[in-house]
C-alpha cells in the first residue's frame, strides 16, 4: 500500500513539472496544461491539495507567483492574464493612466463582441467591444505586459459608455499634462462614429 501511494505521489510530481513554465505565469489556463500533457483532473488535484489556486473556470495560478508591484494592482494582473483576449478598459485605464480619480471594486476588461469569455472572479467588469485594435498597447505592471487601450483610445470609450462627467474630467486632465494629440483624437473619434468636438473645443481654448 505505501509503494502505490509513493509511486502515485512521483507520478504527480512528474506531471506538475511539466507545467514549470506556466507556474512562472500570473495565471494558465487548462487548455494551456492539456496541451503540455497535464489533465483537468490532475489540476483539480493540485488544487484541492493546494499547490496550484483555482482562479475560475478553467482558469489556474500558482499561490507562490510573486509580482514586483504595487499590491492595488496583483489582483489585475491576475485577472487580466486570465481573460483570453481581454484587454483593459475605461476605468481601470483611466486610472492606470492618471486621469481618473475614480475607483471601482472591479477592473474593467473589455473582450471581442464573439467571444464567449465569462466574468473571472468577483474583481472583473467584462465589457464588449466591436473594435479591440485600435489603441490597443501594453503597459509593464510587475513585470508583466499587460494589454490596455492607450490614453486616447480610453478617453474616446469614457465618452461613449461612462458618464460624461467622467469624460469631460479625463480629457481636461489629458490636455492640463500635455498629452492630448488632437490629430489622433479626431482620427480615432472618426473610426469609432462619434462626436466631441464641443468638449475638444472646450480644452483648446
């Protein structure tokens, strides 16, 4: 009996190995192990036992992975990392940006309309966009590149889904800092059929 529970605890500890590279991750998801050998089933396993944490459905991290980041922001990565495809949006890029003070219990994560993606967690706002290209950067949090839209991009989205307080205040702030590029700005605004002319007119004055 002792040698089947020690061979079966080996066997175990082959088949997390193989999954080395993805415990480097802030999170993996199942498909991701399948596809290096490693079963659903085993990743239960890990995870009633505590070795791997389950995020979501379908979706893993290890509880040892450390970020060099601020704490406000692990649980973004995490998120974010987890959400195939997802790019983040409005409020938590108007934050990441500076130009919000505005704070949400969940960060915002926009994802393509098609897509199938479900909320992650208690702390994910998932939002659907038709237009998940334009703007689209990375920003370094923790070392790790997480997708967001750029200033303008995001400026553009708070007028079209936030309030239009909040956009107002963050296309103020873009100007005061010197970052408001008004050819980008009329070339985005082109592309996603809206008009701020009035606010833009506001700003420049």
């Amino acid at each position: 009996m002792g040698s089947n529970i020690k061979i079966k605890h080996m066997r175990k500890k082959t088949e997390l190995s193989k999954i080395r590279d993805l415990l480097q991750k802030p999170s993996f998801t199942s498909k991701e192990a399948v596809v290096l050998g490693v079963s659903a089933s085993t990743l239960s396993y890990y995870a009633k036992t505590g070795v791997i944490v389950r995020l979501g459905h379908g979706v893993y991290s290890n509880p040892n992975f450390a970020l060099e980041t601020d704490w406000q922001w692990e649980d973004l990565v995490q998120v974010v990392s987890a959400v195939p495809d997802g790019v983040v949006c409005l409020i938590t890029a108007l934050l990441l940006w500076e130009l919000t003070d505005e704070h949400s219990r969940e960060f915002w994560i926009a994802i393509p309309h098609s897509t199938k993606a479900k909320k992650i967690g208690p702390h994910s706002h998932i939002v659907r966009y038709r237009n998940m290209e334009l703007g689209r950067t990375t920003i370094k949090i923790g070392g790790v590149d997480l997708p967001i839209f750029d200033e303008t991009r995001t400026v553009l989205d708070a007028f079209r889904i936030l309030s239009i307080e909040i956009a107002i205040k963050a296309l103020k702030r873009l100007a005061s800092q010197g970052r408001l590029d008004f050819r980008k700005m009329a070339d985005y605004a082109k592309t996603l059929r809206i008009d701020i002319t009035p606010y833009i007119m506001t700003v420049s004055t």
